[in-house]
C-alpha cells in the first residue's frame, strides 16, 4: 500500500512536469537548494569556532608548526 502511495504521488509529480515546464525548473531548484543546504550544513559543523572537535585538531596542528618552527630555529642557532 506505501509504494502505492509513492508512486502515486511521483506519476502525479511526473506528470505535472510534462505538462508544466515551471514546475521542473521549480523541482531542479529545490534539489539545488537541498544540496546547497547540506553543503552550508557540513561546513558549518566542520569550521564552527565551538565546534570541540575541530578546535582540537586545529591545537594539534598548530603544535606541531611549533615544534617544527622551535626545531628550526634550534638548527639554525647551533
């Protein structure tokens, strides 16, 4: 009975956009702004300034930088 439903509602859907050329374009944009949205979501948790786990990997590259630039500065000294 749920694919029914489904399917039902896809033919109403794919018929709409034969008929209609407004309604595809309507469609394609809601898919573009779907994965725009996702994008804008994944970026979000991935570079957010409270985001725990981010800052975390950020402070251990950052000492690892300095160890690499006190090491330098150690050769270059000696």
């Amino acid at each position: 009975m749920y694919y029914y439903i489904l399917l039902s509602i896809f033919a109403v859907i794919l018929y709409m956009m034969i008929v209609d050329a407004n309604v595809a374009a309507y469609i394609d944009l809601q898919i573009k702004m779907l994965g725009l949205n996702i994008r804008r979501f994944y970026w979000l948790l991935r570079f957010h300034p409270k985001n725990p786990i981010t800052n975390l990997i950020r402070k251990i590259e950052y000492a690892k930088i300095l160890r690499q630039i006190e090491k330098d500065m150690k050769n270059k000294n000696v």
